[in-house]
C-alpha cells in the first residue's frame, strides 16, 4: 500500500509500505476512504514530537471501511463503515473506566497513539487495535466529511473547551484563536447554552468563519487596541466574560483569556503551548478564577453524532480544501500555509 511516512524532521515521503495485519486478537484492519491533515502532524515535521521516529506512518484521523477483524472483537463487522478516533482505548485500565482514556495505560500510557507511537491513518490501510472501543460506527446519513472531523477536531474544542470552561446556560465565552480547533469550540458552545460567544483572531476570512460556525460577535486583535477591553465589554456589567478557551497555545494568547475572564471565571486551554506562560498568581490568586488543560479522551464521539444527525451542528463546514490520498503533498502545502490559502481542514479521499 501508498503511506505518508515521516523520515525525520522536516521529511516526508508518499510511498510503498507493506500492508499492516491484524497483530493482536482486538485488532481490525480499516481501508481509509477520508482523512485529514492536524496540527499536531506539523509540529511533527518540525521535530517537536521526538517520540515519533524516522519510518512512522503520520495521521490520527479517519472515516474506512473495515476490511478484517481479529478473532476476540466482538462489535465491530467486516464492512462496516466507522470513524477511526485519535485516542485507541483499552477500556480496562483505571484510566479508561475513568473516562479518561487519553492516558489509558493498556496502550503504553497515553491513548493518542496512530501517527506517534504506531503507524497512522495516512495511507491506504491502517491497524486499529482495541477496535470495539476505538472505532464508531457511521450512521446512515452522516458523510464522510462529516465524520471524519469526529476523530479529533470537534471532540477536542467541544471537550477540553466547552466541557472542561464548563459552559453553561448564559454565559459570555470568548475563543481566543479562530483556527479549526477554535471553530470547533465556536461550533459546539452554542449546545450548551452560552448566550454570547466572541470570536478572537487576526484574520478576517477566519473570523468571517467563526460566524458561520456559530459566534456572535468577533474581536480583530488586528484592529482592537485594547483586546482585553474589548472583551470585557461584551458582559452586562463590565467585568469580563464567563469562560475564556485559549486555542492558539502561545504566551499572548494565553495572556488574552486570562485577563478577560471575570472574578469566579474559568479559562480553558486547548492550544498546544511549545514555550513557557506566566501566570500572574500575585494577581489572581484571590479571584477565585479556575484554569484547566487537557488531551482530548473523544468519549463524545456519539453524542456529537446526535448532534450531527439532528441538524444542531454542521462539521462539513470545517472542509475547505479537497484533495485525493496521492496528492498528499500538495495538501499538506495547503495545509501549512492554510492563512495564505484561506484553509481550515483539508480532505484527503482514496479516489
């Protein structure tokens, strides 16, 4: 089979691999019909992730049709058509009966996995192991499109935003940061209730993006002279919005949700941050405010399914660029220079 396999940092290679097999008796083998290109795989490239060695087969994101299945998987069938998500969960271990399984333990200690630890989802072919838990049957009715940004991009805003910030009925959310992930939080705050959802970026065509995904207002840092201000203007009484979702993952980003959140206020951050953030606890220890982190678990994968099929949400909006699986180089060139191309999610399909 055709795989995209990452040769150190800064290389890349579509090439032949030897078909993967079913290795452990809860494995599948799953034909990749739509992927996709993450962040995450960029800061591969770049070297940022030493764990992933020359040879790996790069992805964490895929719809297929499964070809075969070991001898102990009980739920899932040859040819059913499934969402491969990015986190591989035993379901046995402290972590997973936890609902935490982005630190499941019968996986080596973290649950994220395809494209890191093993081989991924860019290619032809791919071995999914614990598959009854890692893989989600697609509904009639959903596309592929749909679907495949229920691998990562939607649980992630949607769990480690819109969860973990614990937007409730009302309140006033800002999402620093209006790339995919952020515009997945755009898209799923809507659900629960917040009243106000403010869009922070620098670029318009991203903004112009978030109000289609469900934002209703938007803050140009480009244009605004004082952010915080600006942020802090959209509560009733001034003093700042409910819950601030940092999904950049730089210093002044995080700096932005942190200043913007009220007395009693939460921030949660999605960004992955390479470099060091100062937390001003001088200041805000006595502001009873709460800051959380986290890796995606994707134990909402069926719920936002739901959502999908009643119309409440629309993750087909996140696909801007299309490509097929053999012109994956040109996509992810697309895809790194996504400001220049006006791209949020690309898509790859086998024909």
């Amino acid at each position: 089979m055709k795989a995209l396999v990452y040769r150190g940092p800064g290389n890349k290679v579509w090439e032949e691999v030897p078909d993967p097999t079913v290795s452990d008796p809860t494995d599948a083998i799953v034909k990749v019909e739509t992927t996709t290109i993450c962040g995450t795989d960029l800061h591969i490239l770049k070297g940022d992730v030493p764990a992933v060695t020359d040879g790996r087969i790069l992805g964490h994101e895929a719809v297929g049709t499964v070809t075969e299945v070991g001898p102990e998987v009980r739920e899932i069938k040859v040819g059913d058509r499934v969402i491969v998500s990015c986190v591989t969960k035993c379901g046995t271990c402290d972590y997973c009966e936890k609902g935490m399984p982005s630190h499941c333990q019968g996986v080596g200690g973290i649950g994220w996995i395809f494209g890191h630890l093993i081989d991924g989802t860019q290619a032809e072919l791919v071995r999914v192991p614990f598959a009854d838990n890692g893989l989600i049957k697609v509904p009639e009715g959903v596309s592929d499109e749909q679907a495949v940004m229920l691998s990562d991009i939607l649980p992630t805003g949607y769990e480690i935003g819109v969860l973990y910030g614990a937007v409730k009925e009302g309140d006033v959310v800002a999402v620093v940061g209006a790339g995919p992930v952020g515009l997945a939080a755009i898209m799923t705050a809507g659900t629960k209730g917040a009243s106000k959802v403010i869009a922070v970026d620098g670029n318009a065509f991203r903004l112009e993006q978030a109000k289609a995904f469900g934002a209703t207002d938007a803050v140009n840092i480009a244009e605004t002279q004082d952010v915080t201000a600006a942020l802090k203007a959209f509560s009733d009484d001034g003093l700042g919005v409910d819950v601030a979702i940092e999904a950049v993952g730089i210093p002044a980003t995080f700096s932005t949700a942190l200043d913007a959140i009220r007395p009693g206020g939460r921030v949660a951050n999605v960004g992955v941050h390479g470099a060091p953030v100062q937390f001003p606890i001088e200041r805000d220890w006595i502001n009873n405010i709460t800051i959380t982190t986290g890796l995606v678990n994707a134990t909402t994968t069926v719920d936002l399914l739901g959502e999908i099929e009643a119309g409440h949400i629309a993750p087909e909006r996140f696909a801007t660029h299309r490509f097929t699986l053999d012109q994956i180089m040109e996509a992810y060139d697309t895809f790194a220079n996504a400001v220049d191309h006006d791209a949020l999610k690309v898509i790859l399909t086998a024909e």
